[in-house]
C-alpha cells in the first residue's frame, strides 16, 4: 500500500525519540536526519524535502518543545502539522462555475497515467452529486481510446460525445459544448491526447482547445508510480500549458509515496483526487491532513467512516446486526458481509486507514500475509458458492456427501470444507453466548 515503507521508518524514529523523554539538540539533529533520509528513499524531490526538514528543525529546536512535558510528541505533532502543510495543508474542491452554469473541464496527462479511465470516474463522481456530465473523446490518435472512454462512461451511465471522422481535438471540444447546451450537460470533461513524452505537438493542442473552448478547470493526471518522473512532468506541463490541480493515480501500488509529497510543493498547485484502486470508489478526495495521518501511522478513521457510509447499506447493516446477537446469521450473511468489505477497498485497505494501535497492528502484516488472508477468504467464498442456496441458509443440510460435492466444486480438499462449517458453528455458538450475557456455562468473552 501506498506509503508502507515512509510510514515504517518514521514510526520507529519517532518510537526512539518517544523513549527518551528529555531530547537534547542533537537528539532533534540526529531524527531529523533519519527522516530526511526515508524522504528521499520514498522519492520526494531533494529540494521539497531539503525546505521540509528546515521547516520541522527551526520549530522542533525552540525552548517550547525541548523542555515540555513530552517533548517527542511535540517532534512527532510538527512533522504532522509540516507534512500537512506539504502537500497543501486544506482540501481543494474542482470549482464549478455557479448556479447552472456549465463547466468545462479538460483532462491531460502522459499515456499510461490512467487518464482515460480517471476522466469517466471523475464524471461519474459528479453525476453522483447532481450533474449531468458529458464524457468528450478529444483523443483522435490512440486507437482504442474512443472505445476506451465509451466502455467507462457506460459503467458510471454518463454520455460520450465522439466524432469518429478525423476531426481536429478543438473542433470536436467546440463541436461537444454546442451539443451539450442542447442536450441540458452542464458539465463537460474532455480526455485529451496523452504521449509517451512531453512534446510541442501535444502542448499546442491543449492550447488550441483551449482557444476554441472557454476551459474552466485544467487537470493533470500523473501515475504515482513513476514518482519524482510524474512530479517532473508535472511542472512541464503547468509551465507550458497551465493546469489548475493535479490528479495522482495508482497511489494504492507506490510503497514509497514521493509523488504525492512532492508535487504540490513544486508546481504550487493542488491535489484534488487520488487513485486507490480500480472502482469509482477508490477515486478518493485528497485531504492533506488525512494523508499526513496516514503517512505517520496515525491513520484514516474520517475516510474510514465515509467510506463505509458510502458503501453499506444501512438497513442491510442493521439486520445483519439483529441476526448476529441472536445468531441467526447464515452463509449467505457471510458473503454479504465479505461483499462489503470488498466495497470499501478489502483487508488491506481497511488496515491501511487504522491507527497503528488496536487493530491497526495488523497494518505490520506483510505483502505476502495480507494476500494470503485474501486468498483464504477467495477459498471459503468459492466453498459457499459451491453449496445450494437451501445449504447456505441451513448449515445443518451439510451432511457428508454434500460436503465431498461442494469441496469438488470449489476445488478444495474435504478438510478444508469441514475446517469452514467448524469455524462457522463455533462463532454462531460464541455470538449467542454474547447475546445472552457475555458469560454461560464458564465461558469468558475474549475482552
């Protein structure tokens, strides 16, 4: 996930300068230096990162934190507050014109950013708050990018304009304004043409739609896996074209995380979006100081929580709840519940946004750990899958020979299968104890 790798390194500098109780000068100096260190090894820009630790000494060294009560919070609450600070202290909202004025947004960035799909989660992110997008194929040299951007608009059930003759990326934009003010869009998004490289040709197309379209919002997208590359083309392109905000896809697969530090620093302009996954979903709204949480191991309980108010149906979440204090709860329950958990990004994601204590601990599983929990939940999915839907809702069906032909259709040893319907009775057992009281027959609630 992203940040993995910073986020480990700081918290144990920060669990060193916590164990000392008084700090000296040095001690400061010498955390100071660790921590520049994890910057640059997360591929920050040296310039951002160079401004950032002078920024933390000049205010870790001041007589206030060095004899407070705990001076290592104190450290620990001004990087937070700096690393805010960094990456552009408060959430930027994509203005809108005002009223039912339409807005017209134009999308660039480098192939392989994930622009394409990014501009169709945009519009549909918008259509979920009350717009009526129009999708805008300007993208008149990458094959299958037409067909691309008309695969994602029906997935989020937004329009696309397109002309399939060979038509100038200004003209169809001109040609796309005129048709959305008759068809009532008040919002249009143009996904412009990407290259492998930064060129002339492509910041002159930007600039002539730009001149036949009035453009209100220019928003880049960068890949954060390409790190200090993408904060690199990102000043190019603000410098060259001039973009209002910047969307970082692919921050989910970057452990290291620069991209996200460095590029508000070095082109003074916003984030307003970040890419966590592949669902409209996991395009999540940036917040500077949620992010700065996350970073310092503090977590992400606010997104957490709207993430799960997004995600859960309510009333589907109340009956499950009724179900379980009276253990009624069946199978079909189980993969209702994985379903939703599935929604809000699955274990790892959950465990990403969690303090570091409680369970947040399990934010130290591995890689490797954190897929083998998933790989053990695919496995006791498929065996529920395999059984009938009578079976599901009445576990007691389950006589051998139904359990030799579900561990058939899931592919799974008939241990596997009997190890699950063990599991699954002996939780009903426990959730009914706790449903009576928390203790019975000498049976202690394990809290």
């Amino acid at each position: 996930m992203a940040f993995d790798s910073l986020t480990e390194k700081l918290q144990n500098i920060f669990r060193q300068l916590r164990s000392k109780g008084r700090l000296t000068e040095e001690d400061v100096k010498e955390a100071l230096k660790e921590i520049k260190r994890a910057l640059l090894a997360a591929d920050v820009n040296f310039k951002v990162v160079k401004e950032f630790i002078g920024n933390v000494q000049q205010r870790a060294v001041g007589q206030d934190v060095m004899n407070g009560l705990n001076p290592g919070q104190m450290v620990v609450k001004i990087v937070n507050e700096e690393l805010t600070s960094l990456m552009g202290s408060e959430t930027t909202e994509i203005a809108l014109q005002p009223g039912k004025a339409m807005t017209v947004i134009m999308m660039a960035g480098l192939q392989g950013a994930g622009k394409t799909t990014t501009t169709a989660k945009l519009a549909g992110k918008f259509k979920q708050k009350g717009k009526k997008p129009l999708l805008v194929a300007c993208d008149v040299y990458r094959p299958a990018a037409i067909s691309q951007l008309k695969i994602n608009g029906e997935k989020q059930q937004v329009e696309v304009f397109s002309m399939e003759d060979s038509r100038k990326p200004a003209e169809i934009a001109r040609e796309a304004v005129a048709y959305a003010e008759k068809n009532g869009h008040n919002l249009v998004i143009l996904d412009t043409a990407g290259r492998l490289h930064i060129d002339e040709e492509m910041m002159e197309e930007l600039q002539q739609i730009k001149k036949a379209v009035t453009v209100h919002q220019t928003i880049l997208v960068i890949d954060a896996m390409t790190g200090q590359d993408a904060v690199n083309a990102a000043k190019e392109f603000h410098e060259k074209a001039g973009i209002d905000g910047v969307i970082i896809t692919k921050l989910d697969g970057d452990t290291r995380g620069g991209a996200a530090l460095s590029v508000k620093a070095v082109t003074g302009k916003p984030i307003f979006y970040v890419g966590m996954g592949e669902k409209l979903s996991d395009l999540e709204q940036f917040y500077p100081e949620r992010m700065a949480s996350r970073i310092l191991g503090m977590g992400d309980v606010l997104s957490l929580i709207e993430k799960a108010e997004a995600q859960i149906d309510e009333d589907k979440a109340k009956e499950m709840s009724r179900k379980l204090k009276k253990a009624q709860f069946d199978f079909e329950d189980y993969l209702e519940s994985v379903k939703q958990m599935k929604n809000m990004g699955g274990i790892g994601n959950i465990m990403n946004m969690l303090p570091m204590g409680g369970l947040g601990k399990m934010k130290g599983l591995s890689e490797d750990q954190t897929s083998q929990a998933e790989r053990s939940m695919a496995r006791m999915e498929a065996m529920i899958y395999s059984m009938t839907v009578q079976e599901r809702r009445d576990p007691d069906l389950l006589n051998p020979s139904r359990k030799h032909r579900i561990a058939k259709g899931a592919g799974v040893d008939i241990s596997e299968v009997n190890r699950m319907i063990k599991q699954f009775g002996e939780m009903k057992k426990m959730m009914k104890m706790m449903g009576k009281g928390g203790r019975r027959g000498g049976f202690r609630l394990p809290f």
